[in-house]
C-alpha cells in the first residue's frame, strides 16, 4: 500500500510540476516575441463599435480654451495665462493644484451616467483615467493627488466601473500620464526650445513657482522628479494600481507614449497581459503613432479616420464637440448628422468609434450633450442591426467624397467633411450572407440609387428593402444595383439598405 501511495504521489507531483511549468512558459514576457502571442483583436471589439468616454478632471474647473489650461496658464504667450492672471492671478501664487479643492464632482451619479452611456448605444465606456495633469480620477496610493483623498473624495473611476458591470458593458481606462514627467533638462538655450517651451514636459518648470517646488506632494502633481523614480514609481505604479483593483477590459494610451522608455512599454503589457489571463478576459491594448507593436496592440486614430478599409481592427477618439474635449463655458456641439456619419464611416472600414463627452466639473453632463447622447442611442436602436456585429465588406465606400489619409493634421478637415446621396459606405453580416449599404445623406424624391461595387465586383443579388423592413424596386443594371426609394425620407441622416445575396 505505501508503495502504491508512493507512486500515486509520485505521478500527482509530476503533473503538478508540469502543470506549473507549463502555466509558467505560458506566460508574458516583457518582449515582443512573448507578447505577440496575445490575440491583438478580441471578438467582443470586433462587435462593439462604439464606446464613450469622457475628458473630466481639475481641468474642468477654470473651464476656459480646452483641457490643455493646466499647461498654457504657465506660458506667456497662451491666452489661457493672460486669463489666469486676470482671474485667479499670478501662477506663482496661484497654481494649477490649487484649482483641486474645487473640483468637487458634487452631482456625480455613476448609475446615472451608465445609464445614459448605455441608452446612446455603447457597449464599453470609461473615464479619462488620467490625463496630463497628474491627477489620478481613482483611489491611489501611488500619488496625494486622487480622486478619493482630495476634490471630489470619490473613487471616480471605481464608481463608475461597477455600475458599468452591472449593465454587462465593458469598461475602457485611459491614460495620457506619458507626458507628466518634466522632461526638459539642458534643452532651454535651443533653437527650438526657444519657440516651444518645455516641449516635451506638460508642466514647465519655472523657478519660484509650485512647477518647480521641492514639496513632496507637488512633485506628484507637476512630475518634477528623476526620470527613473517616475517611471517606475508612477508611470508604470500607477497603470499596475488600475488594472489590480478594477480590471478594465481596455487600456488606451494617449500620445507621448513613445517618451517612455520601451522596455517599461514592454512590462506594462506583459504585466496587463497576464494580469487579464488570470481574470480570464479578453482584453484589448490601443495605442497611437508607433508606439507599440501592432502584433499585440490595436492603433487608434485621434479625431481622424482611415481613407480604406483595413485588415486589422482600428479606433478613432473623436468628441462630441467642435473644439475642447473638456468642457468650456462656450463648448460648441457637433449636430448629430455629423457624429452618426463619422461612426458609419468609421464601422464600414473596420474601425470602432470611441466618442468622447464634457461634463461639468460639478459631475452634471450638459442637457445639450446628454439629448445628443440620447438621439444617437434612438438612431441606433432602430439601425443599430447594420453596425452592430457587422464586419466590412468586399468595398468599404463608394462615391465622390474621400477622407484625407493625414491622420490628426487633417483634422479639420475631418470635421469639415459633408457627405451626399452619392457617398455610400457597406457593411456586411458576419456569415457575409447580408449587406447593409448606407446612403450619406437623403436622396431627393424621384431619383435613385446606384450602387456600383455590385457590378464591378459581380455580386449576385436575392432581396433588396429599407433596414425597417419598407419596400423598394430595384433591378440590376450594367453600371450597378439599381433602387428607388417609393417616398422621401427627410427625416434621416442615412438611408440604409438590407441586401441579401445569393
């Protein structure tokens, strides 16, 4: 009987020891090799298409030019400094950190504002983790400057996490923090540091005022402090904090991610990753310019799109304003044509939209945004069959309007883009068996679409009607598949067709 325990012994320690060393060499290792192995895209993003996020934090609370007030209040040639003398006074006196007690999120509902991201139609939502400014929007232990231990003294982005989960929505985090270490040593007598001061660091570092000061708790806020503490201690402290306590399904980095050294990029993610394996999630990395490997993370395209379709699933971050991505006392916000045509366009070349809103630094979400909000979620509810889950087709886009393919320099260029009757954008049904081809804009009454790519690419052609089931002629004609609408539809902002195949 011993003998036989033995062997029993024997063989469990064996299977325990492989198990072990397996469990081991599957995880991530700090290298590209290692985290290549990480399935880039999860099936869930793939479906989701759009999510919201929101630019909230000390900034909101002068509420004056955009988000970026915490820096250009410094610099004497922003107006954002002119208006900080004049209303609050000397930045030597009066700092940025000085704005926190204010910040006090008095109205903040975290059910609420789940509620309302979930009625205007998306799937994954989250806050700002944080932005430049060196305050942190949850209950950290890395750095003073929190949500829960000043200003609003809640754990913001926890709150918010947990109503979000309770609705079955996935949840993002974003940081923007790359850019908070004052990184502007030896560099004041060059050519271009003379035209952009302090470039590379959000705060400059002006001697005698709170940028520069030796207090151990300013250090936190204005990233003066030695490179190699920072990226350990904060930078990367920071993102460890966020995934242990709230796991997010979502981690997106702004710019300036490239300021990081790469093997810190490196242990972020193998860190993320195995973190997520543990949780048994699938979990998604976005990032900008070059700033990690496409093989194991996703790009995002700020306030821009792509001009084709691409293999590869890609984001845009745009806001729901014209201008600030915080909110402004003079905030103007895009009409709702606008923000529906750039999620078409966006979805048709395989792309999910991330659309960012202002609240108040009270915690309210302005009427005008929320009844955008809400208008977005109508027009989904009813058309949401031919975004949702959708996968682009064979063509992404016909007709004479093009996007520009310059990314965030062409921004403006974006938000000046009007599309017609003319501009079409497809999607197609996972099992490729329905197209969805959507008119970017109203045809008049009388005329008729042509959709060219049917005969250009010799696509057969079983069933055409309108996505809410109404009835229209069509034929299929040399120059393509002909339809005609039996009335106008004016009150649309797209007309979407149902187009099953043989």
């Amino acid at each position: 009987m011993k003998r036989i325990l033995k062997c029993v012994g024997f063989v469990l320690l064996t299977v325990m020891t492989a198990g072990t060393t397996q469990a081991a060499a599957e995880r991530y290792e700090p290298t590209e090799k290692s985290l290549e192995r990480h399935n880039a895209v999860p099936e869930w993003l793939k479906d989701a298409k759009l999510g919201i996020y929101f630019h909230w934090g000390v900034y909101s609370v002068p509420a004056f030019h955009d988000e970026w007030y915490p820096r250009n209040m410094h610099l004497e040639s922003k107006k954002d400094y002119k208006h900080h003398r004049e209303t609050y006074g000397d930045p030597a006196d009066f700092g940025y950190h000085n704005f926190v007690p204010f910040f006090k999120a008095e109205h903040f509902d975290p059910e609420e504002w789940a509620d309302l991201f979930q009625k205007a139609g998306a799937r994954f939502a989250g806050p700002v983790a944080e932005h430049h400014d060196g305050f942190s929007m949850w209950a950290s232990k890395v750095t003073p400057w929190n949500a829960m231990d000043k200003g609003p003294k809640r754990d913001i982005l926890g709150e918010l996490f947990q109503s979000l989960e309770k609705r079955n929505m996935k949840t993002i985090a974003t940081f923007h923090h790359s850019r908070n270490l004052q990184r502007y040593a030896k560099t004041a007598e060059k050519e271009f540091e003379k035209k952009h001061p302090f470039a590379n660091s959000h705060f400059p570092y002006k001697k005698g005022w709170p940028t520069a000061s030796d207090d151990k708790e300013l250090k936190y806020m204005y990233g003066n402090m030695p490179e190699a503490q920072w990226n350990e201690e904060v930078w990367l402290g920071k993102l460890k904090e966020v995934i242990d306590n709230y796991k997010p399904d979502i981690i997106w980095f702004d710019t300036w991610l490239d300021s990081v050294p790469l093997d810190y990029r490196y242990k972020f993610s193998a860190y993320y990753l195995n973190a997520a394996a543990s949780w048994n999630k699938d979990v998604a990395i976005l990032r900008k310019q070059e700033d990690l490997p496409l093989s194991f993370s996703l790009n995002d395209r700020e306030k821009s799109r792509e001009p084709k379709a691409l293999p590869q699933l890609w984001m845009t971050d745009d806001t729901i304003s014209t201008g600030s991505w915080c909110y402004t006392e003079d905030l103007e916000i895009k009409p709702l044509y606008k923000v529906v045509h750039a999620l078409i366009d966006t979805v048709s070349k395989n792309g999910v939209m991330l659309l960012n809103v202002s609240p108040k630094a009270d915690g309210t979400i302005p009427d005008v945004q929320r009844n955008s909000l809400l208008s977005l979620g109508a027009w989904l509810e009813e058309n949401g069959e031919a975004i949702y889950s959708t996968r682009p087709w064979i063509e992404a886009a016909e007709g004479p309007t093009a996007e520009p393919g310059g990314g965030y320099k062409d921004h403006k260029k974006f938000l000046a883009l009007e599309y017609s009757a003319k501009d079409i954008r497809y999607t197609a049904s996972k099992d490729g068996k329905t197209v969805y081809a959507f008119t970017m804009g109203i045809p008049k009454k009388g005329d008729s679409t042509v959709l060219k790519t049917f005969a250009e690419k010799k696509v057969a052609v079983k069933t055409v009607t309108l996505l809410n089931g109404g009835q229209v002629h069509w034929n299929m004609r040399a120059e393509g598949l002909k339809i005609e609408l039996p009335k106008a539809l004016e009150e649309a902002m797209a007309v979407i067709f149902k187009i099953t195949l043989k």
